[in-house]
C-alpha cells in the first residue's frame, strides 16, 4: 500500500501525481508489460510514416534519373505494382532492329532518342588491375548522357559516328576512374570491359547513390558493339525519348506512341504491347505504394492500440480489486470520489503516454535508419507525433476511465471489510 497524506480533502495535484506513479512503481513488471503494448503501436505508425517520409522527400532526387522532359519506353513497366505480370510476360522482346527503326522514325522529327541495353556485375580491365565485379556495361548511343542526366567531367562522349563504324571507344564512371586509374589520366588508355578492348575517351561526372544503388559503377560503349557480341533473345531494348519542352511533352508521347506501333507491326485494333513512363508516372506509381504501405501501416497501429488500450483498462482493474482495501482507508479518511478517480485516470493516462513516447522515440530512429539509407537528411513527423500522443490520451482516459469510476464508487465500509 502506498504512503497516505494526512488530509485528503483540497488534495494537492502533485500529491495525486505522486501517489498515482508510487502504485505503478510498486508493481514494474506489470506496467513495463503495458507501456510495452502501448509503444509498439505506435512505433509501427510513426516508424513506418518517418520511413515514407523519407522515401518521399528523396522521389524528387531517386526517381528523377531521367532527363528533363524525359519519358522511356520499354517492354515491361518500369514499376511492377499490383501483381500485373501476366499482362506483359508474354510480349515480344524489344529487338534493335525495332529500336534502331525507330530512332530513325524520331530522327525525321528532331526527336533525340537513346537506346540502352545493360550487361551487370561485370569487371572492367587495365594493365594488371581489375575493378569489382559490380561494374555496369550500357550499350547505347550518343543521347544517353543527356536523357539519364549525366555529364562528361573531361574528354567527350559518343558520337554518332562511334556508333555507326562500331568504334571500340568507351566512356568510364568515376568507379572504374578510382579502382583503375587512382594515379593516371585515363584518357586514351586501352582497358578490357566485356572481354573486349576499348579506348577510354571520356569520364563521366559523379553521380553517387540514387535508392541505394551506385550511378558511377558504369562504362558506356557503342549500342552497336554491344549488340554484335553481348545480345540475345532474352534481351529487350530500352528506349529513352527527350521531347523539346514540356508543352510538348503529351504530343511526343502521341508520336513516339504511333512509331513503335508501327515498327512493332501492330494493327489498329490492336492494344499496346510496350509502356511508356516518365518521372511523373514513375511518382505517381511510388505514391499508390506509399498510400498501400501507410494504409497497413495504419490499420496494424489501430489494432495494436486496440489491443493495448484494452490491456491498459485489464491492468486498472486489476489494480482496482488489489487496492480495494487502500481506497477503503482514503476514503474513510475523507477522500472525495474525484480524488480517486483522478488518480486512476492518471495512471492510465500515464501507462499511454510513456508508451507513446517510447513507440516514437523508437519509430523514429527507425525510420532514420531507412532515412540514412536513402540520403536524406533526418525526418521529423511532427504530424505523426501529434496525432500519437493525441490517440494515446483517448485511449487512456477512455479505457481508464471505467476502471477509474470502479474505484470512485467503492463503499468504505465495503472497502475496508475487503481481504
């Protein structure tokens, strides 16, 4: 039982508050247990909002790879959501001959065009050193470097003229600069990639990290050497376009539209058998799975509050039946029925809050973590922990508010007569 004030009517606040955490302090196991419940709901409400948060602050930069007023077209959509595979698996592969047709097709409206094919964790060669084996081949032709948003730091880029005589030229990412040329101008050196001999006419500018995955671990060589030694039939052609502006962006998406319709030979009635996206439906996807993931974010928060909130009033009863005996002696001493009851409500209210604190100083740091892992610089929901510490100061006033007008109408004598 805890210590007893002398005199109970006018009772201080703090005399409330003090004896309200002295009855939680006597039993830790038990409040640990319930302050617990109450933290994982919301920290799986404001760990996974801090993470969407943070995957949304960088969509701009991440799904911004793309050139201005760039949109891609290729055989399967650039973001697989929804389980719609079996829509696409089935058509047919992008050939370069098709993707070659129409460059072409585009050419004769002044519509510039990249074509990209890749070959992953390759090594790249010089003398008696090698890169990793986390290098990047692209085949594609002298528009890359402007529909993907990288620069030159020195030397050139492809020509058309590299592309057209199948010229072994290569242009390097500052990954393959740094574990191959830490010391030497690369330019003009002759290195191994995809068991062929280039000569290094340009560096790229560093790009770093987009989602995690490194921009500068790449070399770039002519679409038409890579065609002629790397392709297969299981190889698709990925097509970057650049419209003029972005007036004209939907006209170009209309014109690239009926060009591949064309060199894909199909008929009027006939529907798509390739997509197009560009950085805005590339957000627009990453917003329908942000809206998913914070949906189920949010219903498991509501059921693990749930669930806590109910073991807060199974707690309050509890300690309600174990004190019977203690309220009996308050009461007879001259307690009012709204001291006890503001007690009890401070306890509960209590229990919520510190595992609302605990539940968002955790879901925080992890969503910190993803924020880390994306580039971003550290994310407050200051939303989030609003509407947390709100949620949580209903749910303990009401689901202690029974346990706590229990408590307030106990009879004294009753009460003291309880073993």
């Amino acid at each position: 039982m805890s210590s007893l004030p002398i005199k109970y009517n006018g009772i201080k606040k703090h005399d409330l508050l003090k004896l309200a955490l002295g009855s939680l302090g006597s039993n830790k196991l038990r409040t640990s247990l319930t302050i617990l419940g109450v933290a994982i709901g919301v920290f799986s409400v404001v760990g996974v909002m801090t993470a969407l948060s943070a995957v949304g602050s960088s969509i701009d930069k991440g799904l911004s790879f793309l050139g201005a007023n760039v949109f891609m077209i290729q055989r399967e959509p650039a973001i697989q959501f929804g389980g719609g595979n079996a829509k696409w698996r089935n058509r047919p592969r992008i050939s370069p001959r098709q993707a070659q047709e129409f460059k072409e097709i585009m050419d004769d409206f002044g519509v510039p065009v990249s074509l990209t094919a890749y070959d992953g964790g390759e090594r790249v060669k010089y003398k008696d050193k090698r890169t990793s084996p986390t290098i990047t081949v692209v085949g594609t032709n002298e528009h890359y470097l402007t529909t993907n948003k990288y620069e030159l730091e020195y030397g050139r880029n492809l020509t058309a003229a590299d592309i057209e005589f199948n010229r072994p030229v290569i242009v390097i990412g500052q990954d393959v600069v740094k574990e191959l040329f830490p010391n030497e101008d690369p330019l003009g050196k002759s290195i191994v990639a995809s068991r062929d001999r280039y000569e290094v006419v340009g560096v790229l500018a560093s790009r770093g990290e987009i989602f995690g995955n490194n921009m500068d671990n790449l070399v770039i060589i002519p679409t038409t050497r890579f065609t002629a030694r790397n392709w297969h039939q299981w190889r698709s052609m990925r097509l970057s376009v650049q419209a003029p502006s972005a007036i004209q962006m939907a006209p170009t998406q209309d014109l690239a539209i009926g060009a591949m319709r064309l060199v894909r030979g199909l008929e009027p009635e006939d529907e798509n058998d390739f997509e197009l996206s560009s950085n805005d439906s590339l957000q627009e996807a990453f917003s329908q799975i942000a809206k998913v993931v914070g949906t189920g974010g949010l219903l498991i928060s509501a059921i693990a509050l749930l669930c806590s909130g109910i073991g807060i009033m199974n707690i309050m009863l509890v300690s309600v039946t174990e004190r019977t005996r203690e309220i009996g002696v308050r009461k007879s001493l001259g307690a009012r029925r709204k001291d006890i009851m503001t007690q009890f409500l401070i306890e509960s209210v209590f229990l919520s809050e510190l595992g609302a604190a605990v539940g968002i100083i955790i879901g925080m740091i992890g969503g910190n973590i993803v924020a880390t892992m994306m580039k971003v610089s550290m994310i407050v929901p200051w939303n989030w922990v609003v509407i947390a510490v709100v949620v949580c100061s209903v749910i303990g006033i009401g689901f202690g508010l029974y346990p706590a007008w229990r408590a307030a109408r106990l009879n004294p004598v009753d009460a003291l007569r309880y073993e």
